[in-house]
C-alpha cells in the first residue's frame, strides 16, 4: 500500500492527544481499570478522589530542565499492605517507537519526582512509591529492556553479598497495537474505542473501525463520548485535507451519543472522499 493511503497522524499529534486524553482524571482511570488488573487499580476506583495531576516538570540538581508526560498523585485514606505509604504516584509515558533506554529515562523520573517531593516537605518520613506505565502504540515489537538490571552488569552480580541489592526498576507495559479490535471493542470503554481508531491503517480501515465502534460509542454518556470525538478532531482530522476538516468540524460540533450512528456515516463518508480525492491527484 502507498504511504499516501495510510492514516498516519504525526508523531507529536499522537503524543499531545494522549496527553490531552489521559490528563482527564476519568480517562486516566478507565486506562487504568482496562488494562492494569493489580489491586491497586481497584482501590483507586472505589474512593471518590484518591489522585490528582501533579506537576511533569523538574529542574534537577545541576539545573538542567526535565519534562516527563504525565504525572499523578494518587492518596489513599489508609495505607494498604501492598503499597508503601499513603501516597505515591503514577507516571505515565507515551512511545510510538523502541527506546533501548526507556528503562533509564524512567530511573530519572522517577528520582526526580521523589526529590520533589521531600522537597516540597510534603513527605518526609520516607521515599515515595512511584509506578511507571509506559503505553506504547508503535507496530515494531518492543525490545527495549524491562527492567533496569538488564542494562547494568550482569557478570557482577553473582558476587553481591545475598543482604545487598543492586537498585533495580521495572515497569508497566501496555501495548495496545497488540490487542485485536475485538478485545478493545470488548471492553466497551470509550479509551479502548480511542485505541482502535488509533490503530487504523488507512482511511478505509479507520471508517470499518469507526462502524464497529457504533454501538459502544451511542451507548456513551456525553462526557465519555467526546473523549472520542476530540481525538477524532485533534489528532485524525489534521491529516485531512483543509476542505475535509472543515467537514469533519462541522460534524464533530453536532455529535452527540444519541446521534452517534449519523456522526459514524457522515465521518466515514468524508474519509472515502479523501481517499478518492489523493486518488484523483494521482497520490495513490
């Protein structure tokens, strides 16, 4: 297939609509529910309001800026046996392609949101928890390493006293590019019906997925369902010709769950014009 053909938004338009997604609390926490079984994830969700986003942004300690994606605070009313304090934090971070030194920008996170927070006397009694997700919509399999251990010096470690260890990290993973349309459409959540407009190959294919997604996306409440929406408009519709996003707007103003099969029919017919248009201009 020509690379023209394909849906293919920008790198950075991908990375600022997950940001701009997973920076609403309910979105977070349905990424969350849907994929991360730990029972952390089920505390989160029965207290009324256990997090809140806190600052991504650090200056280290020899000045230099650091900006991770996002950050949240999370506070639970009693600490649980499994977590280490009452409050800790999440970091979340977006790839679209392997970083063989994913596992170390994350060492720096995460040290820099602990020193943050003894910092701001928030916490000084100890080190706070940090849990680092790393959601990844790349197609190349991720070969990056796991865990911290991997990367330092293996030959070494056999000759550790067994009371000593070597400070390891390792982190959540989901690769959503890896879960078949089924299984997102499956969990009937208005972040699993982003991922599949997310992983469409072309313009055709993201109409069939579009379709697909109708019943989930009319059964919405309205805040859920315009998750989906701005998606559509901020990070599918710039790949569009200038005529065809005004369309899109247009449509997009007017959506509503109620209507979701129209806005579904009318979308999908400004992606086939698209692709008839790249057609026409001989793109194809």
């Amino acid at each position: 297939m020509a690379e023209e053909t394909r849906h293919k938004a920008p790198h950075d338009l991908h990375d600022r609509g997950f940001k701009e997604l997973f920076q609403n609390q309910d979105a977070f926490l349905d990424l969350l529910q849907h994929f991360i079984a730990d029972p952390w994830v089920w505390r989160v969700g029965q207290e009324a309001k256990p997090f809140q986003l806190s600052s991504n942004e650090f200056v280290t300690e020899d000045f230099a800026k650091l900006q991770s994606d996002i950050v949240y605070q999370l506070h639970f009313a009693e600490a649980q046996q499994n977590l280490d304090s009452e409050d800790f934090f999440v970091l979340l971070e977006f790839q679209s392609s392997v970083d063989s030194r994913m596992v170390v920008r994350l060492y720096h996170y995460i040290y820099e949101i602990q020193r943050q927070a003894f910092k701001s006397g928030k916490t000084r009694s100890e080190v706070p928890l940090v849990l680092p997700i790393v959601l990844y919509d790349g197609r190349e399999r991720w070969t990056a390493p796991m865990h911290l251990h991997e990367l330092t010096g293996q030959a070494i470690r056999p000759m550790i006293s067994s009371g000593v260890e070597a400070i390891d990290l390792g982190y959540y993973f989901l690769d959503v590019k890896r879960y078949s349309i089924n299984e997102l459409l499956a969990m009937k959540s208005p972040v699993a019906c982003v991922l599949v407009l997310d992983g469409a190959n072309d313009w055709k294919d993201l109409h069939d997925r579009l379709n697909a997604a109708a019943d989930i996306l009319e059964a919405l409440e309205e805040g859920r369902f315009s998750w989906v929406t701005t998606w559509i408009d901020h990070v599918i519709a710039p790949s569009l010709s200038s005529e065809h996003q005004s369309e899109v707007q247009a449509i997009l103003n007017k959506a509503h769950p109620k209507v979701a099969r129209e806005m579904v029919a009318n979308l999908g017919r400004v992606f086939d014009e698209e692709l008839e248009k790249k057609a026409k201009e001989g793109e194809l």
